[in-house]
C-alpha cells in the first residue's frame, strides 16, 4: 500500500480521508500514515482517527528516507501553491472518488481531489492541485489551471478556461466560452455571462464585480 499523507487538518480533510476509505473498500490502495498541519497548536489532534503528526517540515524529512504519497487537503489557492513548492520529493496523487463520471478524454495533472456526483465532459484539462467538489459538472472542453478550487453543485459550460488559485463559488453557474481570470472569486449561486478579470470577485445575477483584491 502507498503511504498517503493528507495536508491540511480542516474541514475539507474530512471528505479527502472519506474518499480514501470508500477507494480502500473497492481496492486496499492507500494507507493513511498521518495528518500534516503547519499550524503546531494542531499537532496530536485527530481526524476521523488519523493523527496530525507534524509540519511540512516534518513530512520533508519523512520524504528523503522513504518514497511518501500526499494530497493537499485546503481550498484556499494561494496556501496550496506554496506548500506544493515547500514540499520536496513528494508524490502528489490524484483522488477521485469512484462516483464521478470522468470522459476518458480528459486531462488530469497531479495532486487533484475529485468529490463524489462530479461529471466532466470530453477534451477537458484539469491542472495541478485543484479542487472539485460534490455534484459539479463541466461540460465538453473547461480548462483549469493550478490551484482552482470548485465548490459543491457549480455547473460550468463548455469551453470556459479558468486561470489559477480562481475560486468558484458553491451553486454557481458559467455558461460557455468565458474566461476567469487568476485569483478571482465567483459568489456562491452567481450566474456569470461575462468574462471575469484577475482578482476580482463577482456575485448576483447576472453576476457582477463587487471588489478587487491588490495583495499579489
């Protein structure tokens, strides 16, 4: 069995560990060696069982001794691309749970976590490191870039190119062709029609830009 470690200790790790367990049932893949949290208050606390054991520091060190598999249990765009380049000789794994429907024609990178009720349509490609969460659907050629995170029931058309660390909020719908651009934010039951530029956020219907983030 690979020894899968899952980074991050929030809520979004408890669907990660469950989705470990129903692929275990099917086929023993995956043994769970541990939590790893940068937030040391967290450490020795428990997941569903699985104990936080350590930093990613820590989890380094376990890499230069043993070959170490690992997913990154946290939504947040901008906190994934940094502990995926403070990681070092780690095996990012996609997890995809065994309900979603996945076009043999779609490319996936690494270090992907596909929730249960997901459907992706053919020619689709899905980066590194994103996130996708229960019952979303995308239909024929979506392109996600690193980092993007879906949230719960979003039905994104065809042809729409979503750039990195973008957010899309729960419910919401894109409908074809748009692009949204890097590190923006779509509310939660946002209908976009427009196309939707780097670092802003838009919510409503239609949707419409609310605020803009400078932080870089």
């Amino acid at each position: 069995m690979k020894k899968l470690y899952i980074v991050g200790s929030g809520g979004f790790s408890k669907q990660v560990i469950e989705i470990v367990e129903i692929i275990n049932k099917k086929q023993e893949i995956y043994e769970i060696e541990g939590i790893i949290d940068d937030d040391k208050s967290m450490l020795g606390k428990k997941v569903f069982g699985y104990k936080v054991i350590g930093t990613t520091n820590h989890l380094n060190e376990i890499s230069k001794k043993e070959k170490s598999y690992a997913v990154i249990a946290i939504s947040n765009g901008r906190v994934k691309e940094k502990i995926s380049k403070i990681l070092l000789n780690i095996n990012y794994i996609n997890l995809i749970h065994p309900s979603a429907v996945i076009s043999d024609y779609t490319n996936i990178g690494q270090g992907n976590v596909i929730c249960g009720g997901v459907i992706i349509n053919p020619d689709c490609i899905i980066g590194d490191h994103c996130h996708i969460n229960i019952g979303s659907t995308f239909g024929h050629d979506v392109t996600l870039d690193n980092y993007v995170t879906i949230m719960p029931g979003s039905n994104i058309s065809g042809n729409v190119n979503i750039k990195c660390k973008a957010m899309i909020g729960t419910g919401s719908v894109i409908i074809q062709g748009l692009e949204i651009g890097s590190e923006t934010k779509i509310g939660a039951g946002a209908v976009l029609t427009k196309n939707a530029y780097n670092k802003n956020t838009y919510v409503g219907v239609p949707a419409k830009k609310v605020s803009y983030d400078s932080k870089g």
